[in-house]
C-alpha cells in the first residue's frame, strides 16, 4: 500500500543526558484520487503519519508531538501532551485537529507541515524478588543467642 504523504525532509537529535530524542519530519499530506472520500482520505493518511513517526517507540516511552504550518509560521503550533506511546490514541489526535479546525479557519492539512516527536525512553523495570540476606554481624548474632 502507498505511503498518503510525501516526507521532504527528516531530522533527528538525541539528548543523551536526558535519555530522550526529538525527530523532525518536514512532510506534506498527499491529495486524494477523484473517487475517494476526502475526509475518509485525511483521516486514513494522519493516521499513518503517526503510525510512522512512531514506529521506532515502545509503549512505555514519553511522547509529545507539535504540528506546525511551514508556509503560515504565524499561527501557534498544534500541541499534544506528553504521555505514553501506548495512551496516545486516535481520539485524543482528533480532537486536537477538531479544536485547531473550528479555531482556526486558514489551517490548511495540503500545506508542507513540520511535525516534531520528542520521546523521552522510561526505564523499564522487571521487578523480581530480592533475596534478602541475613547481614547482622557475627557479634551481635552472638550476644542474642
């Protein structure tokens, strides 16, 4: 199946310090054939984008994503909240699209747009049981007895 955007442009920094990365896609959204719905179309290909932005993530990694117009810089850049990979679902990016919509009548999606991931990768612990060892000094194990 064909990509629904065109990526012009990819850039990727890591901040090891703080165990995050930050990558910046400058792509545009494709326009639709003459026989297909167009909102099905936009819906299906912002879907993709975000499945490909965020293909190399796990699901216990910190995500935030801002969406700006390359051509209009005037206008503030769509923002979704930090959280993880795996609570950043359909319905929380589109209802950020549908409040920048209604407020924003010049938002183009055919413009080239500059969409930024940063990811910040949570440790993952596996938990397991300590074994706790008994560390009391032979003298006082002595005395006691």
């Amino acid at each position: 199946m064909a990509r629904r955007f065109e990526i012009d442009d990819t850039n990727t920094r890591q901040y090891r310090r703080y165990n995050a990365a930050g990558t910046q896609l400058t792509m545009r959204l494709l326009t639709p054939s003459e026989n297909s719905d167009p909102v099905g179309y936009f819906l299906a290909s912002v879907n993709d984008l975000f499945e490909y932005a965020l293909q190399d993530m796990s699901d216990s990694d910190i995500v935030g994503i801002t969406i700006q117009n390359q051509v209009n810089q005037d206008d503030k850049p769509i923002g979704i909240n930090f959280r993880r990979k795996d609570q950043l679902l359909t319905d929380v990016i589109w209802s950020v699209f549908e409040r920048v919509s209604k407020s924003n009548s010049r938002f183009n999606a055919l413009d080239t747009l500059i969409v930024t991931v940063h990811s910040v990768k949570m440790p993952v612990r596996l938990g397991g049981n300590k074994i706790w060892e008994d560390r009391s000094p032979s003298w006082l194990i002595y005395k006691m007895s």
